[in-house]
C-alpha cells in the first residue's frame, strides 16, 4: 500500500489555508471597524461584501502571479538544465554521482544509480535531485489562484453571516466570538491535513485574528469618536 504524505498536497494546502485566514480575519476586522466607527446594519454589511469580492480578486490575482513567477524560474531553470545535458552529459554525470555520493551511498553505487535514472529520464533526475522541482512541488498558477479565491470568499462568508444573523446588539460579539472559532476550526483543520501539532494550528491563526480584529475595532471606535 503506497502511503499518502502531507507534502503532496502541500500547494494547495497552502493556498487554500492562507486564502479562508486571510478571508476570516480580514472580513471581521472590516465589520468590527466599521461597527466600531457607529455605522449602521447595512453599512456595515456592504461594506463585509465589498470586502469579500475585493479579497477574492485581490487574493486570485496575487496568487497567480506569484506562482507564475515561479514557474517562470522553474522553466528557466530546466531550460539550462536541458542544455547542459545536450552540451556536456558526461559533465552532468558527474554532478548528479557526486549529489548522491553527499547523500551516503559509496562512489561506485552513485555513479551507476545518476547513471540508470539518466537513462530512463536524464532531465527529470537533475530537475528532482540537483534543482528540487518534482511533479508534487511543481508551481500551478491557475490552481492556486482559484484555491485561494474559493477558499477567501468561503472564510470571508462565515464572519458575514454571523453579522446578518445575529441580533442587533448582539451582531458584533457574535461576529469576533464565532470568527475566532472558525479561525480555531481551520487552523485545526491545517494541522490534520498536514499532519501536525493541532494544538500550535489552533493557536497560532486564532491569535494573531484576535490581534488583527481588536486592532481594527480600536482604530474603527477612535475615527467613530473623532467624527
């Protein structure tokens, strides 16, 4: 039975977890500071949904051209790398033994191994073993700007709702109390896919939301007071 790691889905993992954070903790503080500042209901609220589009857009855009930018560098990389092979094998040979005589295996053992991988897939040897870029890691722009716009207007969503459901005088208590729960329940979420600590997932998205929403709900109640 082949096992089934973490790191497999560490790309979207990643974007997903950083786009629904993002979409909490972003659209809370938003309602808390505008609630804060003494706007009313639908203020409050058309200023969540602005801020949920705006962060979806703002958060696909962003991703894909991160990740574009590393693909950019990925095929560069491979590029010279297929030269390289077609210039000098014997020279590439070399490089990729002496990798795996770094890793432990005698001489003898590394030359014959470089030597067998080369003959199946030459450029997917040095691509995985001397540049680090496998088919798992490899960059995908597209996939992570729609997992990272999905997964923020699913987070932003969440803060909304509350604010639209709860009772008036109890709208915003609602809003920080049950955001911190999903900050809570995501982070835990993470560290389950991921195969970590649940405890330190929990923990460190709820206090830094915490942070970013009291913040925010200050800074909304002191323009409020100003106005």
């Amino acid at each position: 039975m082949r096992e089934r790691h973490g790191l497999r889905r560490s790309g979207w993992l990643r974007a997903a977890v950083l786009g629904a954070n993002d979409g909490i903790v972003s659209t809370a503080s938003l309602v808390l500071g505008v609630a804060a500042a003494g706007a009313g209901r639908g203020a409050v609220l058309t200023a969540g949904l602005a801020g949920l589009v705006a962060g979806a857009m703002s958060m696909a855009a962003g991703e894909y051209v991160s990740v574009s930018s590393q693909k950019d560098a990925e095929r560069a990389d491979l590029a010279r790398e297929r030269a390289e092979l077609e210039e000098d094998p014997e020279a590439e040979h070399r490089e990729l033994a002496a990798i795996y005589v770094g890793r432990g295996l005698d001489p003898k053992l590394a030359s014959e191994v470089a030597r067998q991988l080369a003959a199946k897939d030459a450029l997917a040897a040095h691509a995985r073993d001397e540049l680090g870029i496998s088919d798992v890691l490899r960059a995908r722009p597209v996939q992570a700007a729609l997992a990272s716009a999905a997964s923020f207007a699913a987070g932003a969503a969440l803060p909304l709702v509350a604010a639209l459901l709860a009772p008036g005088a109890l709208s915003m208590p609602a809003v920080a109390t049950l955001s911190l729960v999903f900050l809570a329940i995501l982070g835990a979420v993470a560290a389950g896919v991921a195969r970590a600590s649940l405890l330190k997932g929990c923990l460190r998205v709820t206090f830094w939301g915490a942070i970013a929403m009291a913040i925010t709900a200050a800074v909304g109640s002191l323009f409020g007071v100003a106005a």
